[in-house]
C-alpha cells in the first residue's frame, strides 16, 4: 500500500515539535503502525485531547495503522508531566467507566473496521494486569538508570516541591507499553505533545537495551491560542467531548469564536481538508472576514464529527434565532437549549402568578429582576428605544404577563443588541 509523506503533513499543519532521527524515512518505507496513549483520567475526552486524537486520524489518512492506547494501567499511576502536583489516583471501577466512554468517542474519528489500515484499540492494562513488581523491576527496570531518568524535564521540574516514587515510575512504566506494542503489534512510532518527549524517548531507549525493532518519536507542540491563553479551556473550564459535560450549542460557539488567527491554524490541525482547501478558505474569509466564513465552516465540521450533523443543526438554529433579530421561532427551542445558551447570561426567578398577574416593564426590568439598577434607568432606556421582550422593542406603557412567557417558563429581556437577561418563572 503506497503512503503519504506523515511528517510533511505534520509540518504543513503546524504539528511538528521533535522527531528522531530517521523517523520520516521510515515512515515513507511503507505503512507503520504507530500510537498515541490516552489515560482515562475523566470519562470524556476534551479538546485539548482533539490535537492528539486527529495526529491518528492524519496518520491513517497517510496510510499508516493507528493504534490508540487506553491507559487503564498507567491512569492507576499518573503521569507527571506538566503537572504541579501529584494528582487524585482513581480506583479500578471508575477507570474501568472512563475507559468505555472514551473508547467510544475514539470510535467516531478513526476507522476501527474497514480498509487496509484498520485502527487499533489497545487497554495496558492487558499486559500489567499480571506483572508482579519483582518481574517489572527485574526485567525492565534493570534496562534504565536513575540518572537517565533523574535528567527528564518532567523528573526535574518536580524535585523541588517532591515527586512520589509512583511518579517517578511513570515514565518507565510508558516506556514498557511501547516496548510491549513494538514487541506484539510491531508498532514503531509513539507520538504525543511536546511534554511527553520524555516518557516516547525513554520508550525507545528501552526498546533499544531491550533488544526491539526499530522504534522512533515525533512530538507536536502544546496548543494555545493567538493571545497565548491555553487551549482548550472556557469561562467554565475545559470544553468536553461529551454532551452531557459542554452542550453541542457550547461546543460549536467554542469554534465559532474563534479568532481569524486561531480559526486559520484550527481548520490545519482538526480537519482533514487539504493544504490548497485550507488556504483557499483562509483567502475565501478574507474577503468578508465580518461573515465568519472560516469559524462556521470549522464549528460545523467539528461539531459534526464530535455530535452528529443533527446536534449541529440544532446549535446552528439556536444560534440564529437567539442571536438573530427576528422573534420567530423562539418558541420552537427546547428548556435544555434555554438554558445552555444562557448559561452564564445574567438570569433572576420569577413567580410564576407574579408574572401571570401582569406587572409593568419598569418593575420588571429594575425591582423585581434587578436587569437595571434603578427604575429611572429602565425609564431612560425604554425612552431611547433600547429594551426588547422577547425581540421585540417596547415602551414604558408596556405590561409582561403570562401571554409573554415562551414555553411556558421563559422571558428574554435586551437591552440593545449585546446586554442579554433571562427570566425564568418558577
């Protein structure tokens, strides 16, 4: 089977940090088998994992075999690579739930069934599970120094506040499960972020004393975006695979808000779109850069791959009838599309006979929601023509009542086109 140049995908891409020596020849040999490790730390995958998840999807694409690695041994250690401190160990049961759900989001990005370079799913926790410390030490610990490992970034960066022996282990454990992969599904790549060069290098180290085949690293770097903030990460923290952790609606205004910056370097990396369609869209947007061509092609390829085209639908409509200027088809959003696009949007509960009983938009606005400090506030706004209920400009004679409520429980209030509030009758 003929393959495609991975490294010079990679680099195009903006994905290339480090690779070793040769690693770009042999890949161009014919198609290798290759992995990335994923400990089941949550029971969702988020974005931050994205960068890594489509390294295997651009990996298959070029014609290589991905084998995803599922750390149900190595998430009973933790690794600590960019971390601070030592982190919450889990118990066997919940790593056990966290490795099924993550397993089934890999599903939706990799071809586990088809084609001549199937995906792999692989658990190393198969080949822990009856390896006695004795034998690790004896067998493989004796392969690797304390000195060697002693000079890894992740070792150094912690002796200062401590580092446990768990810890300390990590990186020879990680490198056991590539030795074990190259031993019994000849794989001879382990990629990952730039943070885990070395735990891979220790991998191939191992390999090498262990008397293995060819084994070779290749590292992306961290993302963060234009402004240097990390990716990944919202006003309410990271932004999750799963629907039940960040809605579709979150998912997709996450991508859709993206910079023209970001945006460009996001279409690179989490599609599988072509250099020559990459830029051609870069250059389409730049024409009307205000019509956020590229953020809506990005958010609507992403989301579909992470939700399905009828999630993406469904955001895109919510979208667009709450943020639009006509007020048809409010009454069509479900309580949960409510909720998640006003989550974090100033919001008061109302009784619902309070409501029912009619009040003025003066009261509405400043006493009884506080939406405005005082009533002479809301007067002057509703003099300018500023405030709206439910998308529809109104005056200072205006009464709210039950006949305003949409679906039976909600009131959007406006003032201009920005300053959003919602009323919730309970």
């Amino acid at each position: 089977m003929a393959v495609t140049n991975f490294v010079q995908e990679l680099r195009w891409r903006g994905l290339l940090q480090d690779s070793t020596p040769g690693a770009e020849e042999h890949l161009l040999k014919g198609p290798a088998s290759g992995y990335i490790g994923f400990d089941p730390t949550a029971d969702s995958l988020h974005v931050g994992n994205l960068v890594q998840i489509m390294i295997l999807v651009h990996f298959q694409r070029c014609g290589h075999k991905p084998v995803a690695l599922v750390g149900g041994a190595t998430g009973m250690v933790g690794d600590p690579s960019g971390k601070k401190s030592e982190r919450n160990l889990l118990d066997e049961d919940a790593l056990r739930h966290n490795q099924a759900c993550v397993q089934k989001q890999l599903e939706r990005f990799l071809d586990f069934n088809s084609g001549p370079n199937p995906a792999r799913l692989v658990n190393n926790y198969d080949w822990f599970k009856d390896m006695g410390f004795l034998r690790f030490i004896r067998d493989v610990g004796k392969h690797i120094t304390v000195n060697y490992m002693m000079a890894k970034d992740s070792v150094k960066s912690r002796l200062e506040t401590g580092l446990s022996f768990t810890e300390f282990s990590y990186q020879l454990v990680q490198g056991y499960d590539y030795w074990w992969l190259n031993q019994h599904e000849n794989c001879t790549v382990q990629m990952g972020g730039s943070d885990q060069w070395g735990n891979i290098t220790t991998g191939t180290e191992l390999i090498r004393r262990m008397g293995g085949n060819e084994a070779y690293a290749i590292t992306t770097p961290l993302l963060t975006k234009a402004d240097g903030s990390k990716f990944g990460k919202s006003e309410s923290g990271n932004v999750w695979l799963d629907a039940e952790r960040t809605s579709p609606y979150k998912f997709y205004q996450f991508w859709l808000n993206a910079t023209d910056v970001d945006a460009a370097r996001f279409a690179a990396i989490f599609t599988p779109w072509t250099q020559t369609e990459v830029e051609a869209l870069v250059a389409d947007h730049a024409t009307a850069p205000h019509e956020r061509r590229l953020q809506k092609a990005v958010a609507g390829h992403i989301t579909t791959l992470v939700h399905g085209a009828a999630e993406l639908e469904a955001a895109i409509q919510a979208s667009t009838i709450l943020f639009g200027n006509a007020a048809e088809g409010l009454g069509t959003l479900s309580e949960k599309q409510w909720l998640d696009v006003f989550d974090g949007v100033p919001q008061a509960e109302v009784a619902h006979t309070t409501i029912q009983a009619g009040m003025g938009i003066i009261d509405l606005l400043s006493d009884v929601t506080g939406f405005l400090a005082s009533k002479g506030e809301a007067k002057r706004a509703l003099k300018e023509g500023s405030i709206s209920v439910n998308k529809v400009k109104v005056g200072e004679d205006r009464t709210v009542n039950a006949d305003d409520l949409i679906a039976g429980k909600f009131i959007m209030l406006q003032r201009g086109k920005k300053n959003y509030f919602l009323v919730k009758a309970v």
